[in-house]
C-alpha cells in the first residue's frame, strides 16, 4: 500500500507543471477554508448561545488553511513582480 501511495504521488507530481500543480492545491486550500469558515458560522447560528469551545474546534483547521492560502498568495504574487 506504502509504495502504491508513493509511487502514484511521484508521478502525480512529475507529470503536471509547477504552475499547474500550485494552482490546483491553491484552489483546493481556498475550497477547504471557504467550507469551514462555512461551517462556523452555520454551527454559530444554530446554536445562539454556542460555548466557545465548540468554535474553537473549527480553529484547528482554519488557522493552517490560512496559512496555506496567505504562503499561496505572497508566492503568486512574487511571481508577478518583474
């Protein structure tokens, strides 16, 4: 199963250009935070009252997400500059 995994992953990575690749997982890590900021708010609104740490599970995933996108966005626009 190991090598399965790997040898698909080389060859995923291998076969699609840099621009090609940072595109498809910029788009993924945009869809993944817009769904769970989507998330947080939906469980805010059902619950009026929500305790703090039912929010703050989604915080586990959005701060890395965030991250994710804003490394994607400075190197885009790197990549702009002359």
């Amino acid at each position: 199963m190991t090598t399965t995994v790997t040898k698909v992953s080389t060859v995923t990575i291998l076969s699609n250009s840099y621009a090609a690749m940072s595109s498809n997982v910029g788009l993924v890590a945009i869809a993944l935070l817009m769904l769970v900021l989507l998330e947080k708010e939906l469980v805010r609104t059902r619950y009026a009252v929500a305790p703090h740490a039912r929010l703050r599970i989604f915080d586990i995933a959005i701060v890395p997400l965030l991250v994710v996108c804003g490394k994607i966005f400075i190197i885009r626009f790197i990549d702009l500059l002359p």
